[in-house]
C-alpha cells in the first residue's frame, strides 16, 4: 500500500520533483513580494519589477543553499544579485534603487530564525535562543554586506565613468 508520504518524498527526491518544488518557491516568492508592494504602496508600474527582483534573488539563495553552502553565504550572494538587479532596473525604470532593493531582499530575510529566537527564549532555553539569535545577525549581516558592497561598486563604476567622460 503507497501512502501519501511515500508519494511526496519519492517526487521530491527526483529531479522533476526537486524542480517543480523550486518554481513553485520562486513564484511563491514573487507572490510575496508583490503583495509587500502593495502593503508599501509602491507605484503600480513598479510592482512587477520588484517583485521580479524578489524572484531573482530568491532563485539565487536556493542555487547557493541547494549547492550545500550555509545560509549565510546564500543570503550574501542572493544580495549581490538583488543588489545588481536593483541598479540596472533604478537606471532604466528612472526610479530610486531602494524601490527594487528593499523588496528584493525581502525573502532573504531571516524571519524564521528571528521567530524561533524569541520562541526559545520564552521557552527559557538560552542555549537555543542565543544560537538562533546569532543566525539571525549573521544573516542580517550578510545582506547588509551585499548591499553594501554592490552600492559601492556602482558608485566606483560611476565615478570612473565620469572622470574618463571628464578627460574625453
């Protein structure tokens, strides 16, 4: 007899199953980030691109986390990608980067590792809590740190485009 778990994990554990669980993510992400859209009352014509940027970035947290590296090093590198993405679509779109930035990373966000340090510290588990609580802060840092590094390479990137437009 073939029980409903026996039927979900043999489809999770092929490849079509693990490929139709990480589009289903990646549109449930973007899902999310366009409500965040409307909750922050960003203007309609935006809407779609940050929730792309969503997407995007998401994807790119799954590639890195899927290839067995920590969270920490997804959420920095998924970062970069947003933080790119935010750039180019700032210059296009003529609107401000944090439009893009600040919804792009939002999946990224270590929501459930923040939940589960308050949880274990009411529980008055502090082993676990402060364990939890130093994920999170790594996390945090890691996006701030991706942020932070792509703005300062378009900046450098920008500054030499105006010192060689300078010159010619």
């Amino acid at each position: 007899e073939i029980q409903a778990s026996d039927w979900s994990s043999d489809v999770c554990s092929s490849d079509l199953g693990r490929n139709a669980m990480i589009i289903l993510q990646i549109l449930s992400a973007f899902s999310a980030v366009l409500v965040f859209t409307m909750i922050l009352e960003i203007p309609k014509k935006y809407m779609l691109y940050a929730s792309a940027s969503g997407a995007v970035g998401w994807w790119a947290y799954l590639m890195v986390q899927n290839s067995g590296h920590s969270s920490m090093l997804a959420a920095f590198l998924s970062t970069l990608v947003v933080a790119f993405l935010s750039h180019i679509l700032a210059r296009v779109k003529k609107a401000p980067v944090t439009v893009f930035l600040i919804t792009g990373t939002l999946p990224a966000v270590p929501g459930a590792a923040i939940y589960r340090s308050v949880y274990y510290f009411l529980q008055n588990d502090s082993a676990l809590a402060t364990k939890n609580l130093l994920e999170t802060i790594q996390i945090a840092g890691a996006i701030a740190m991706g942020i932070f590094t792509m703005d300062s390479l378009f900046r450098l990137v920008l500054a030499y485009d105006r010192k060689k437009a300078e010159k010619g």
